[in-house]
C-alpha cells in the first residue's frame, strides 16, 4: 500500500470510527453530573441528547421523528432511550442522538445492539469504538 493509500485508508477509519454511547432515561443524571464536572465525554452526550429533544418537540405531530430501529413514533413524554453516535475524533465536536423506542429497548445491550443495526444501513463502514470511561462506563 502506498503511503497516499495507507493515509487515505487511515483517513476512512478515522471518519467511520464512533462511539456509541446509550443514554437511557435512568442514565441522564449521571451524564448531566458528569458533564457538570467537566467531563467532556458526556458534555458531548448531553449536547447531542439536548438538541434531539429539540427535534422531538419542535416535530409536527403528523410527522413525529420514528424509533431508528422500528416505526413507533417518539413522542414528547414517553420513554425511550438514546444512542449517542459520536465522532472518535474529538475536533468534530458534536455528535448525533438517535431515539429508541420503549418497546425496542429492553435493556443496554439490545438499545445498542439495535443502534448499531439502525447505523450500519447508512454507514456500512461503521466501526465502533469499545471505549471506557468515567460518565457512562463502557460504552
Ligand atoms: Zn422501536
């Protein structure tokens, strides 16, 4: 491999590496207090989980914002949990918020497991992360 390939390949992996971080609605505080404290891990969580409630809202309700991993509507005041997909690479410095449903999240595992499905359809590159740290454990 060349080094322009070698660069260019290293390049791809860099912008399709993510860390999914699941945000269920039992996790929030501790993010918020996480990120209170300066951890910037989760002050990027909260950013992206704060304007997908935004979008929730703000969503006509003929046309509310879906589940990623099934139809089911996300509504304003129900329960559903977030994934977090954030860049590896810390100069992007906001990541995206993607809503699953109650009846599809039944534990951790699966609402990542159904993220990483849901993501995998637009970005067949995607390669996660397995990151540890200190808001949220492994991610
Ligand atoms: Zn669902």
């Amino acid at each position: 491999m060349s080094t322009r390939a070698a660069f260019l390949h290293a390049s791809a992996e860099m912008v399709a590496a993510v860390d999914l971080v699941v945000c269920r609605p039992v996790d929030a505080l501790g993010f918020i207090r996480a990120a209170a404290r300066g951890d910037r891990r989760a002050a990027r969580v909260m950013t992206a989980v704060d304007d997908a409630l935004h979008q929730l809202d703000a969503a006509p309700p003929r046309s509310p914002l879906l589940c990623a991993a099934c139809p089911q509507p996300l509504r304003p005041g129900t329960a559903y949990s977030f994934v977090v997909h954030l860049p590896v690479d810390e100069r992007t410095p906001y990541g995206f918020a993607l809503g699953i449903c109650r009846r599809c999240a039944t534990s951790r595992a699966e609402v990542r497991r159904k993220a990483v499905a849901a993501l995998r359809v637009e970005m067949p590159g995607l390669r996660v992360v397995e990151a540890t740290h200190a808001s949220g454990g492994r991610a």
